[in-house]
C-alpha cells in the first residue's frame, strides 16, 4: 500500500520565541536548525525579517539545508500595493524558498482589529500571495483566527483561504490562533474546508495548547485531511505554546493507524535522536527538561510502581506503549539494582572502564552517585566527572595533587577616572610533587575586560602546576551552566563546566554547593583531573 | 435543559504518588483533600492501605469531607476467598465509604503477568467486587489495560466489565494503563462498551499521557457516553502522568459542548481557585509551576506578539479563549523586543505609571530595552527592573542612595579541626542621605552554613541604609536564577533574582555582567530600590 505523505514544518524559531523568557541568538538559531534539518523536518520557519535585528542577522547567515527555509511575515497592509509595503519587502528581502504570511480571516478581527472592509482584507491576501508567487517563490498563508472565524462566518472565512488558494499558495494553514478550539470541531471544521472545494493537501494545521489539546487537534485535522503539520520542539510558543512536534512526530511514526497509513522526512533512525534534540534545545534555553514529557522526558519510561516494575522484567510490552529506544530514549527501573548495574557498565566501558560482571565496586559506585544526586549533583551530562567518582571507587584515581586553599576577591569601585569598574582575584594554593605552590591570577583579560571571579580562578589553578602545567596549557572553559536545585533540604548551586582542549575534544564537570564559587571551583578542578588522566604517559 | 451530571474522581493521592520523585507526607496529604474538597471533586482516592504506612497513616487520620473518600487495592487473588486475602482485608479496613479495585481486563496480562486461567480472573473480580457491596461500601473496578484487552479480546474484556458490574459496582472505570491508546479509539471503545449493555452513568475512564493526549482521550470516552472522570491535579502521575484535571475541569465548565450539556460537583466560584490550587500542590512539591500549563501556568494568558498585545488592548477576547480571573489566572503582557507601544503602555500602566499615548519618552523606553536585550538582558519576568528602567527615563526614579564601592572575598581552606571550610565575607559602601557607611557582612548563616557570596553581599546592602533601613527590614532572596548568554560578542552572566517581602509580595530584577558577582549585585539594587518605591511615603 502506498503511503501518503504529511508534511512537517517548525515553527520552533519563530512562534517558539513567543515563549515567555525565551529569545535565542543567532548562533543558538543555527544549531536548533541543524538539528531540525538532521530530523527530516520539511520546513524550518526561521522567524520574521525586518521585525528584529536577531531574525534578520539568521536569514543572512542562514546555510545550506535540506529542508526548506520559510520566512514568515504578515500579509500587506490596506491601501499600498503589495509592492510598496516595506513590512512585506523585508520579509522578500530575506530570499528564502518559502515564505510563510499570516492573515485575518475572522470578519470580527478585520473590523475590529484592522479596521478596514471585509472586502478590502480578501484583496490584502490574494495580492500578497500572489506578490510572492510572481517573484518565484513558494508561498503559505497563515489563516488567523480560523477555526473562531469559520464559526462566526464561515462564508467569509472560506472566501479568505480560497483567494489565498487561487492566488497559488502552496499551503492554506488553518490557525487556531486562541488555542480554544477543541479536538472534534478541529476536526469537523476541517472536514468542511475539504468539502468545499479545498484540497486536503494543500491544508495545514497550526494548533495551540491552551485546553492541553493541541497534539489532538493535530491529529484530528489529519484524520480529516489535513497533510501539513506546524508545531514547534518541546512545544514552545505563545502562551501554553505550541503543538509539540515532539509529541506528534512519534506518534505519526510509532503509532496506528499513523505508521501504516503515512510517511514523512523522518526515518526511523532519525527518530531515535528525538530524546536527544529535545535536551539540546532546553539546554540551549537552560531549562531543566520536564521529566514527564511523552517519549522523551527521563520518566516516560519510569516504572515506579512495585507491580509495573515486576511485570517489565518478564516483558516490557506489559507496561510500555512502544520501545524506549525508538525515541533515543531509555527504560528507568528504579526498583532494580540489576537493570542499574547493566547501565552502569555500560557507562563505564564508554569510559574506557571494564569492570567484571557482579563486581562488588558496582554497587558501591551506584550507592555514591545516589547519595550524590541525593544532594544535587547530576550526572547525565557531566560525564567526566561521572568518571573521576568511578575511578576513585575502583582505586584508579590518582592523587595528581592537592589543593591546600584558595581565596578569590571581587571588587567593585571607581576608578582615577571616576568610573566604574569591577576586578576579580584569586589566590590558589596547591601541592604537587611535594612541593606548596602559590598563584595569583587576576580576572583581567587581554583586552582588559574583566571575566569575572571563576575565570580568575581557572587562570590561578592552571597557572602553575609544576610536572603537570605541559599538559594542561590547551585547556579552556567553554561553557558554564548554573542552576539553583535542592540538595537535602537546602538549595544548592549546580555548576556544569564544558572543557575544551587544543585537540578540539570537550568533557563536562559538575560541582555542588551553597557557594557558587565553591561549586564553580569543584567542577574546575575536575576538569583538569580528567585531563591529566586522559593525557599523562 | 436539564445538564447531565459528570462525577469527578480524584487519583493524586494514589496514582500521582507514581510520579518519579514524588512522595506525600501524611499532612501534606491532607491539605490536598482540603484543597480537592473545597473544589467539588466527588471521590478522593487517598491511597493503597497495608501498601505502605503513610497510606495507612493517612486514612486513620482523615477528617470528614464532602467528598467521598476511596481506598485503593486489587482484586483477590486465585486460590482463596474474598473474606481471606489479607491485602484486600487491609484496604477494607481503612474503612472508606468506597473501594475502588483494580484488576486485569487483558487475557494476555492474566495468563503471562498472572499466571492463571481466564475464568480464574472473572471469577475474582466477581468476588471482590460482591465482598465490597456486601460490606454495605461502594465498589469502584479499575479495568487494568482495558483498551489494550479490548483490541486483543473484546469477548473477555466485556466479561471482565460485566461481571464486575453485575456483582454491585457503581462504577466500571476502563483504564488505558499504558496511555498508548488513541483518543479516537478510546470513544470508538468506550462507545462499543456501551452498545454491548453496560450504561454510561456506570463507566469512568482513566487515562495517561503518554502521547501527550490524556486530556483529550478522556472527553472522547465523555463524548461516547462515560460519566466519570478519574485525573490528577498537575497531571501528576506514573511515566508521563495522568489526564490532568486542572486542564479537564475549566474545559468542562467554560467551553461547549460541555458547558451546556453538563455540571459537576465545581462551582465557577470554586473554579476561581483552580490556579491556587495548582500552585499550592507545586508547592507542596517543592517544584517550580510549569509556567504553560493550560489555564493555570502563569504564561497560559501571556501575550509576548506585538501585534496580539495591541488588539488584546482593544479586546481581550481577539486573543483569549476563556477569561483568565475565570480560573483564578491573570493577564501579562511581557516587555520584549518584539513587542510595541501599546504592549508598553499597558504595562507601565500594570506598574502605576500612565503615561499619555504618543509620549516621546515611549521611543525612548522602547530603544532602551532593544538595546539592553542585545546586552543580554531580559525584561520578560524581571518586571521590577523594567519599570525601574521606565521611571529612569520618564524621571520619576528617585537616587535614593549611591553604591561607592563594594568588595567580597571568598576564601576556602582548612579549619583547626583540618576540614576545609568556606567564608564569603562582603564590604559594601553607600552614600544615604549625604553621609557615607560602611557595612561589612558574612555568608554564615543562623545554623554556621556558608550561603555564599551573594547572600553576604546582600547582608552587607540590607544591613544600614539610614532613613530607608526601615523599609527594606522584611525583604528576603527566595529564588536566584542564573544563566550564561549572548551579550554582545561575548557571553555575559545574566543573573534573576526573586525577593519577597513580609506581605508575601513577591518582584523580579535582572543583572548582567560577565562577572557574575556583578551580575548578581545589579539584580539586587534592583530589588531594593523597587522596594523603597513601592512602601516609602
């Protein structure tokens, strides 16, 4: 049976950033979208030329995809041609493939809103799209309002989406842009367009989760005709954002009658790096992941319960809707010691560490990294520092050297020319090769901008570490992560640190404290420890 | 029109005790039910008695509700009868008006998870469900996987249902334990559950989020024809959690067919608690609230789009689907910089500041906030800083005092007892009233914990500061958030910082450096001078 294709596209740059407290850089818009690209996504909204400077600076740098770039914009505004309205002219100006706009299509909003005639609003559409085709490119039109609209007057409505149409959008997109429409009148509205005259693949949906019933919706357009799919990763987006993409992805591949009956971008292989781009995009907005999201939050595959747990152990079916690893993602039995000492293993033997089956370190190690994460530490990404706590159970850490003491001081004051002006320094005191040495380092850098105190303090640890200081002098900090957790019944600072090296390799460490220097400063000095390992001999 | 009656049952106690991390103390359980019966939920289900002591602690103690109260078990086991198995004679114990019991529906799940015959299975649902109604308590079935058991054997799984239902239950609850199913096949379902002869008035369901559609699974069996509902507050729960009710109950009160068609025992009035009642349940947790939930997160009515917040401005309902004081949430409309004038306006009018339409200073306020945004600021919940930054340019930011100078040194090294200990001590100068003070603080707190750098230095800031000393005595950091981004070319330090004071006020301020000491004392200031604007006068 052949199967029919949906196409998918992510809005996760542009209706993401309408997430409160998010705004990605440029940099943080090139990866999201190197990610989107490796995943099959078909288009990859990057946001809205001209509104500001971030957007604009993403479609200059933007490279080569696979996936198409859409630039989203609105439709021209009343009284100028399409040709002289400078809003749409920065969005042409951006040269994407595609070019997404968004439109009224709810008589009330053209009223009230934009005050202008219903009749006046159907030509604003047909122009600009039509104003897009004429210049080659593929157009979508963004219907606003359009599940509210079709209500209120669905002849109006329709007459919207067919001037887009007949203008030659590619795509009309149905918008439930309040997020109040339910699940079965997304699904009968969508029938309707499709029974008068709209064929379904040239039909999109865009829902919002404002009743927790976006991903539904999505389905239901699609089990009425719908082929076009907008959502955003993690379900970003204004208000309670988005349909989450990483939601409904799995579920059109995993699950029927979707995986029988549709194909899109995505290939199987592509969709076990689902789990693992969701964590990249919340460590990019620093956001600690939900544990509960579907497929790829770190509990979808908890079993807690004591009956669930027991029942895994005979089949995982007993228990799992699909198979953890489809997704990237793993089963977590907290119960069992012996599903953690397999896991264990395997990390280990990732860091070159082969400990025998049924070794007693084993469990050891486990109990540590429980009472650990017991008092904030985390170890999912810092895997060097996962490696230092194992090698010091299995005695095959050894003591490079001690830290006796460090002091760091930061100081904020006027200087000779009455400005103001900060400067960090910081003592370390260290023993190595019996010998007691003392650095001081100052947090001024070449330019003679101040770093601030955690940069002093990297340059005074590395500064002089006698035998060792060869093989540290590539070493730089590349990235650092704070985030305020519990530890008992405190709250703690967690520091990631990201190492990088003059051969390009990475590794990450974690410190704990009620002291961010203290915190920072752990994690630091298990940077270094993890490169003189890997680097001595 | 008569509304048909919907019966809400509670499972927080229970199964959103599965929740990884989750563990409710017997209090803690107890303001729960208050907080559910004040709402009008019917049945509260407390927990699994003889399963663990808090569970069996909790029903000792609880008081008497409206609600009524549920225990929790399974159905017996093979091989003896109803009145002596001792883990159903546990769960009678407990007492409660009613009893709900769990058992399999899924003849895969009774011959593998079980090990027994088919009929062995109907006939220990049958017995149970007959001991709890000869007892004289309601009898409540929790069909286990029962639409997994349907689509393998709906013969058997109908059995299981009727014999429970044939024995005395008020209740036949078809469970999606797996929270694999789809919603159209959980009305599909329920609906042929109907057909075949058991009533709606006798059928709850239970779902799971596992595909992030629990919510809508479960009014797709209502739409069938089920007239009970069994979520979760928060949609707390085992893997990816249970169908929320927080979500569930203001879509069945404010949005059609349902409000219509249906009551329940939720008042609007007690409606108007469902946000305070989310909170306090994340509280009780120790988490922060998920800020997208629908109707309660604290974004669900954030409008960031500039062209949403103007037309919100004209009329609410262009971008709301329900009210937000309908469910206790409000309105916020974040400063960004995408956002306009009229977004503007409203907000400085949200902080006391009006300010006439087309004022120059607008612009100005407007350009200021772009050009700190490149600077890695964030004005999105750092609401105190942003009207600090608003007075500033309108001239109504009155120099309260003058920070000359500070400096915080953090030292760590080994006691007399050679443990190593860490200090934080912090200097800050100020200039109040014309006269200059010194005030010198430790990171030490009440119990001889080090709490670090920050909080000496806002010791050392709070600790005299002449006439406004009085003012500021009840303030307190209860939250600091802290992230690495883009200022510049740079990465820079941008650190939140959340205060509260003793009316239980609570203001967010913002600071960024690539120091993060910096960072952090520019939040700070922040903090206090919007304290001393607020309560001096």
């Amino acid at each position: 049976m052949t199967k029919e294709r949906l196409t998918l596209y992510d809005t996760t740059l542009r209706d993401g950033q309408q997430t409160q407290g998010v705004q990605f850089s440029t940099p943080e818009k090139h990866r999201i979208v190197e990610a989107l690209d490796a995943l099959g996504i078909d288009y990859i909204e990057g946001g809205w030329p001209g509104a500001n400077p971030t957007d604009s600076a993403f479609f200059e740098e933007v490279g080569h995809t696979r996936a198409k770039i859409a630039a989203f914009g609105m439709t021209k505004r009343a009284g100028r041609s399409a040709e002289n309205d400078d809003v749409l002219a920065a969005v042409m100006n951006a040269g994407t493939p595609a070019v997404c706009l968004v439109g009224k299509t709810h008589d009330f909003h053209v009223t009230a809103a934009l005050g202008i005639s219903l009749d006046e609003n159907v030509e604003n559409i047909r122009a600009s799209i039509a104003h897009i085709v004429a210049q080659g490119r593929e157009a979508l039109f963004d219907a606003e309002h359009f599940f509210d609209g079709y209500k209120a007057n669905p002849e109006y409505a329709l007459t919207c989406l067919k001037a887009a149409h007949d203008a030659g959008a590619r795509w009309v997109v149905l918008c439930d842009t309040n997020g109040g429409a339910l699940p079965t009148e997304v699904g009968e509205i969508t029938a309707a367009v499709i029974a008068a005259g709209l064929p379904g693949d040239r039909i999109g949906i865009h829902t919002h989760n404002d009743t927790e019933m976006a991903v539904a919706a999505t389905l239901a357009a699609v089990d009425a005709g719908a082929r076009q799919i907008q959502g955003t990763l993690n379900g970003l987006g204004e208000r309670c954002g988005n349909a989450n993409l990483t939601s409904l992805i799995p579920t059109l591949l995993l699950k029927e009658p979707y995986a029988s009956r549709f194909e899109t971008g995505v290939t199987p292989e592509a969709l076990e790096g689902m789990t693992r781009i969701s964590r990249m995009l919340d460590e990019v907005l620093n956001r600690v992941p939900f544990k509960q999201s579907a497929y790829v939050g770190s509990s979808a595959f908890a079993h807690k319960a004591g009956l669930h747990a027991s029942a895994i152990l005979k089949d995982p079916s007993t228990y799992e809707h699909v198979e953890p690893a489809s997704v990237g993602n793993r089963r977590v039995i907290p119960m069992s010691n012996q599903a953690g000492q397999s896991n264990l293993r395997r990390r280990l033997a990732e860091a070159g560490l082969e400990v025998p089956d049924k070794d007693p370190a084993l469990a050891r190690i486990l109990d540590r990294i429980k009472a650990r994460e017991a008092d904030g530490y985390s170890y999912d990404t810092a895997q060097a520092s996962f490696e230092l706590l194992a090698r010091d159970e299995l005695g095959q850490l050894p003591d490079f050297f001690e830290v006796k003491r460090y002091r760091v001081t930061v100081e904020r004051r006027k200087n000779k020319y009455n400005k103001m002006i900060s400067l960090s320094e910081a003592v370390v005191v260290v023993k190595v090769d019996g010998e007691k040495k003392l650095s001081v380092s100052e947090s001024m850098d070449d330019l003679g901008n101040d770093r601030g105190p955690v940069n002093a303090l990297a340059k005074a640890l590395a500064k002089d570490l006698g035998s060792y200081q060869e093989i540290i002098d590539d070493m730089r900090l590349v990235d650092f992560k704070v985030r305020i957790t519990q530890g008992g019944t405190e709250a703690v600072t967690r520091v990631i640190i990201d190492s990088e090296d003059g051969s390009g390799r990475r590794w990450s460490t974690v410190g704990v404290s009620a002291n961010i220097i203290d915190a920072s400063f752990e994690a630091l000095l298990d940077a270094v420890r993890w490169k003189l390992i890997r680097d001595r001999a």
